[in-house]
C-alpha cells in the first residue's frame, strides 16, 4: 500500500463530496456549496491517497475562520490558539487501514509546525459514536465539555 499525504486541489472536491457523504452515519451529510466553504475556509485541508485514489480526508481550521460551526464556535470562545478538527472522512473500501491514524499524525506535526499546541474535535455522544470515542482516546484527547447540536438531537463531546 503507497499512502501519500498531500494538500487537496479544487478538483478534489467532487471525490471529496462523495468520500463523505458515502462515509456513514458518524459523519454529517455536506452539499458542494459547503464542502467549498471549508475548502476556502480550512488552514489545513489534506487528502490521503492510497495508490493514487483517495482514501480519505481531513479538514481542520484556526480561529478567526468564516465558519459557523456551533462546535467551532464553543472552542473559539475558550481558546485563543487552536486547530478544529472539522470532519475527517475515510472512504469505506480504505476504513481500518490506518488512514485515519496518518492524517491525524499529519495534522499533528503542521501544529507543531505552527507553534499551536492544542487540537480540538467533537464526536457524537448521543447516540455514541463508540468507533471516534475510542480512536481520539488513543490520541490523548480528553472532554472539555459537551453540547447538543442538529435541534436538540444529537450531543457531542468536544474534545
């Protein structure tokens, strides 16, 4: 398996839609109008390709961003300095084969890079999203709080 890491080009954005919104119940529906909003929008926004096909993606902002996430939002009113882990999409064909693991490892070193020194993200807690529990558990990330989001429906642990 050749896994390369690279920055996504506009012309991803078409692959990057269907990556996500084929990707499960754990990830948010997107339209193309909002994927290109964080597009423009994303200080990191990396693709993962495995043997020249896209296997996943990860989308992270700064703060100040033009971007309406209420998950977003809350860390922007605690935290002067930080990375938001938007959405991180693995296609189903490349799911449990680490590529979660290497862009987040990626994430991690731009941070560094950056000087920031705090990675932030959310996952559904009702209903639990055990699979995201237990991946961001093994990165370190602990809760930090927690809010209902989609109209009272689901709540998150933001991390």
């Amino acid at each position: 398996m050749a896994l390369a890491i690279r920055d996504a080009r506009e012309h991803d954005l078409d692959q990057l839609l269907a990556v996500n919104n084929n990707a499960g119940p754990a990830i948010l529906p997107i339209d193309a109008t909002r994927l290109r909003l964080l597009y423009e929008a994303a200080c990191y926004f990396r693709v993962a390709e495995v043997d020249g096909t896209i296997a996943g993606f990860l989308v992270a902002l700064a703060p100040a961003a033009d971007y309406d996430s209420p998950n977003y939002r809350w860390f922007g009113q605690r935290y002067p300095t930080f990375l938001y882990v938007d959405r991180i999409a693995i296609a189903a064909s490349h799911q449990g084969r680490q590529v979660g693991r290497l862009l987040y490892e990626d994430l991690f070193a731009y941070a560094r890079a950056h000087g920031i020194d705090t990675v932030t993200c959310e996952f559904y807690v009702e209903p639990l999203n055990e699979a995201s529990q237990r991946f961001h558990a093994r990165f370190g990330f602990r809760e930090v709080g927690t809010q209902w989001v989609a109209d009272g429906r689901k709540k998150v642990s933001l991390q």
